[in-house]
C-alpha cells in the first residue's frame, strides 16, 4: 500500500469514538490512507466539531458518554448545516435491529465493530462516492429547474 499525501484536497472524515485507543487506530489509518481527521470523544463533541469543520463524512459510534450517537446522529441530519453530511454508524452491538435502527436515526451505512480497517475503508470509499453522485445528481435537478423557469421581465407598461 503505498500512503498518500494529504493535502485540503482530500475528505475531511469526523472520526467519533469514546474509546481512544480506536478513535486514534481509525484516526491513523485513515491518514495513512490519504484522508485528513478530526476527531471526538463523546455525542457532544461530535456535534461541534461536525459544526465547526464540515467534515466529508462521520463514523459514529453508537455508545457515546454524554450524549449517545443515536441521538448525536438524529441531531446532525435536523440541522441544515450538517443533514447532508452522510454518517456511517459503528458499534460492538450486532443484535438484529440494530442496523435498521441506525438507519432510521439517519445513518447512512452501519458497521460492525471491531471491523478490519481496509473493510472500514472500503466503506468511507463507497458512502462517499453515494454522496458525490447523490449531490452531481441534485445540482443536475437544480440547473435544469432553474433553466426552464420562464425569465420574469419588467417592461414599461402604458
């Protein structure tokens, strides 16, 4: 694997975990693997950093001190700013249902911890490239709309 350099070019991926040791492993790799990060430790702080930065995408963890990523999610796909940044959800827990839980908070994808990291990566890869062709799609709708409004003109009337 050969690592690439990262510049402001590259995705800015929001990396939200409570348990250090996995935020930095994810946290690194990702680097490795040419993407910049932020990262948080809890809901909370997940909230204001996706806020502050913007990032390209976020993996939440689900069991978050302070304020959950259940609802950390739900709150990010409320707010304008941030509802179109796609999340990809991350937890120890693969009980049926949880998965389609995620989905409904506003994930966009949910993976299963531990998970290998070229896994988690191809994910990021995939999620991402959804969220380019969602959003070449939507300014696609937006400049055709805008193109077949019939222009309004003011003309001196008599």
């Amino acid at each position: 694997m050969t690592r690439k350099t990262p510049s402001t070019e590259q995705p800015l991926v929001l990396v939200v975990d409570d348990y250090a040791d996995a935020r930095e492993m994810c946290s690194e790799f990702l680097k490795f693997s040419g993407y910049r990060v932020e990262e948080a430790a809890d809901g909370v702080e997940a909230i204001e950093k996706a806020t502050e930065f913007l990032p390209a995408i976020i993996l939440m963890d689900l069991s978050l001190p302070r304020l959950d990523g259940w609802e950390a999610t739900r709150r990010l796909k409320k707010d304008a700013r941030t509802q179109h940044i796609p999340i990809i959800a991350l937890t120890g827990h693969a009980l049926a249902g949880h998965a389609e839980g995620a989905q409904d908070a506003g994930c966009d994808a949910f993976l299963t911890k531990p998970c290998l990291p070229d896994a988690m990566l191809a994910e990021v890869k995939r999620v991402l490239e959804v969220a380019k062709s969602e959003d070449a799609k939507a300014a696609n709708a937006n400049a055709k709309s805008t193109k077949s409004e019939p222009a309004v003109t003011k003309t001196g009337a008599p």
